[in-house]
C-alpha cells in the first residue's frame, strides 16, 4: 500500500492525525521510503546504469585482453574498485543516497574477479585455455579461486556498507561456486552430470537455510535476504527438476515438493518459492498431458484443471490472510514468532 500527501491530510481533517503530526510523518516517509528499492523510475535507472557499467566493462577487457593482460588489467581492475568505492561514499556521505552507493560498492567488488584472474595469469599460476571473458558463460574449476575472493570481498563489503543490493553478489557468486565445484571433485563427465544436480539442491537447500537466517536477523525494512532466496530457490528447483525419473511415483513427489513450496512462500510470505512451485506443477500437468495425450477425455479434464486452477487463484487473493494465518499456524511458536517480528520490522 502505497502513502500519498493527501492521504495524509485527509487523515488529519478527519481527526485522525494532528495537521502538524501529518506533516511530519511526511517529511520524515519522503526522507526515509526513496532509499528503499520499489518499482520508480529513478531506482531502475539506478540499476540499469549499474548493469551497464559493469557490462560495457566486460565488453572492452574482452577486447583489450590480447593486448593489457596480466598486471595491467590488474591495475585497471584496482582503478575502476577504487572508482566504485570513491563513488560509494560520495553518495553515502554528500547525497545519503543509499539505493547508488549500493550499485557502486557492487561494481568495485565486481572488480575482483579480474584482479584474482591478472594476478594469475601475471604470475603465470594460470593455465586453463578459458580467458576472463569466459568467467560468466562457461563452467571451469579454475574459477574456484576467483570466487572465494569474490565472496569474502563482498562479505567484508557487505558489514561495512550493511547495502543489501551487495548481497546480489554474493547470492550470484555462490550460484556459479555450486556450478563450479563438481568439476573440480569430478574427472568423469557422467559422474559429473549427474553430481550436478545433486549438489545444486544441497547448494540450493543451504543458500535457502542462509536466506532464512537472514531473514530473521534482519527483517525486511532493508531486504538482505532478496537475492539469497532467488539463487537459493532457483538451485534447489532447478537440481530438482532435472533429476529425470521414469517413476511416475516420482514425479508424483516431485509435485508434491512444488505444492510444499507454494506453502512455503504463503508461510515466509515469500513470492519466489510461489512462483518455482507453480511452474513445477505446471510441468507436472504438461507430463500428465503426454500421459494421456490419446485419450478423448484428457482435453476435456484438462481444460477444466485449468478453470479449477483460475477459481483457485480467486479464492487464494480472497481468503489469502485467513489461508496465511492457518498454514503458519503448523509452524512452531518460537519459528513463527520469529517470521512476524521480521515482517514487522519490515
């Protein structure tokens, strides 16, 4: 629910608020809600530039790699990080703008890939075929190293600044650490396909678990926990549904642990699992129609699956708070007050 001025001064011609308190509590949500990130046009091109930045940089060290490798990309990769970090105090201390100064502490952190891989190379430690242009398209072990710098510069980042659009980095990088890891665990490229999935839903299960510790320590008013429940949830789901079974029992599950991540999200009030649980139920329906994809019935139950679906949704948006209220009501005292002191303070 958004707050508009005259839905402040209409409050206090009706007595609900004093004309002076309202005017107060204006100034005070006009300082305090522009630095939270909402759908505005100045937020996304606080974004969009931050996405430009580090993708036009990406663009010209692919260009310039032949030419400045080794220890004079590591020196750009340190001049553009102590640009980012100029900037991110600039708008933290002269413009308290904390939604920019979290883009710019992102992009210098972002830099350290580059540094680790320069350093390597200039030390002649590296000897993979793959260049740094290659860092965010191919799976390679020998990212490993670049990614634990990456993670404990963005952690030093993160409880210094305490910026939450940092964590974008984090949840990203450790994305690319569960890819990355069954190489190096693994020669045998079988073993490795299916080690994969396997390790994308312990990864995912674990970044999930961090979210949600997150989540409880620091409510929501500054969201920390966002993007570790996006990398968290995509991992799990993503390891899950590619883990192929010819067992209808379980494909079965597998919808059944679709349906316990719609709950999860109503219970966390956390729209991601919704939105991976109901594309999983909607695979799940996209199997039963090859299932019965001959029978003269099957359209016929399944357009009315789908007519079920749309009035579920109905009833869902009508009776949200009360179905809210009854699923969080399975959890334990101590877990679900915990879930109503964040969202409180969030």
């Amino acid at each position: 629910m958004q707050i508009t001025r005259k839905e402040l001064e209409r409050a206090a011609a009706a007595g609900v608020l004093e004309a002076e308190t309202a005017e107060r509590l204006w100034r005070y949500l006009s300082e305090e809600l522009p630095q939270q990130p909402q759908f505005r046009a100045a937020h996304l091109l606080y974004y969009l530039g931050g996405f430009v930045a580090m993708s036009a940089l990406a663009l010209f060290i692919g260009q310039a790699w032949e030419q400045w490798a080794g220890w004079p990309m590591l020196l750009l990769a340190v001049a553009f990080a102590g640009l980012g970090f100029g900037f991110t105090h600039w708008f933290l201390e002269r413009k308290q703008l904390q939604i920019p100064a979290g883009v710019m502490v992102t992009f210098a952190v972002s830099m350290v890939p580059l540094a680790v891989y320069s350093l390597q190379h200039a030390l002649g430690f590296w000897d993979g075929r793959m260049v740094y242009s290659d860092y965010h398209r191919y799976i390679d072990w020998r990212w490993f190293y670049m990614e634990m710098a990456t993670l404990a510069a963005a952690t030093i980042a993160l409880w210094w600044y305490r910026l939450p659009f940092t964590v974008f980095l984090v949840a990203l990088t450790l994305w690319y650490l569960q890819m990355d890891l069954v190489p190096l665990l693994f020669d045998d490229w079988a073993m490795q396909w299916e080690m994969r999935k396997l390790v994308s839903l312990i990864m995912g299960l674990a970044m999930i678990g961090l979210a949600f510790w997150v989540d409880i320590r620091s409510g929501r008013r500054r969201d920390f926990a966002f993007w570790l429940y996006l990398a968290g949830v995509a991992a799990f789901w993503g390891g899950l549904t590619a883990m192929n079974s010819d067992s209808e029992l379980s494909k079965f599950f597998y919808l059944c642990i679709n349906l316990a991540m719609l709950a999860t999200g109503a219970a966390l009030r956390r729209r991601v699992f919704a939105v991976f649980g109901g594309i999983g139920v909607a695979l799940y329906l996209g199997h039963l129609a090859t299932l019965f994809e001959h029978s003269l019935l099957f359209p016929v139950a399944l357009a009315l699956i789908g007519i079920g679906v749309v009035f579920a949704g109905v009833q869902w948006q009508r009776h949200e708070a009360r179905l809210t209220d009854t699923i969080r009501g399975v959890l334990p005292t101590r877990l679900r007050m915990l879930i109503d002191e964040a969202h409180e303070r969030g």
